[in-house]
C-alpha cells in the first residue's frame, strides 16, 4: 500500500547542493506541526525531493506541495 501523502520539495539554486546537503527535516516537521498531514513516517508519507538550476539568485525558491494520494 502506498503512504496516503506525498510531499514534494522543489529546490531552485543558482549552486545545486550535493543530494546529502539538502536538508528538509525541518519543513516536513512544520507541515506535520501545522496539522496538515497526521505523521511523519514512512507509513504516512512519501518525501520526493528534486533541484533545479536557476540563473539568477532573484530566482531562487523552495517548492513545496502535498498531495494525498488515493489508495
């Protein structure tokens, strides 16, 4: 069965970071602490992270979405 969300972090950068340096711990909990998803495990829900190199610091952002899935 799969997680009943899937929370997507986009990260926009002029210098992408190595995979490991990418840290999202911290905006998963706040999703979890503003009640939107219930938990955080691997039961509950799907971390899909990906980077994308922008040319321009004006143009750099963090992505997030939630989506449920239907199981």
């Amino acid at each position: 069965m799969r997680p009943e969300y899937l929370v997507g972090i986009r990260s926009r950068r002029v210098n992408l970071l190595d995979p490991d340096n990418l840290y999202v711990k911290d905006i998963v909990d706040q999703i979890r602490y503003a009640g939107l998803i219930p938990e955080d495990t691997p039961e509950v829900i799907e971390i899909e992270i990906t980077q994308e190199k922008v040319s321009k610091y004006k143009e750099e952002e963090t992505i997030i979405t939630l989506k449920r899935n239907g199981n």
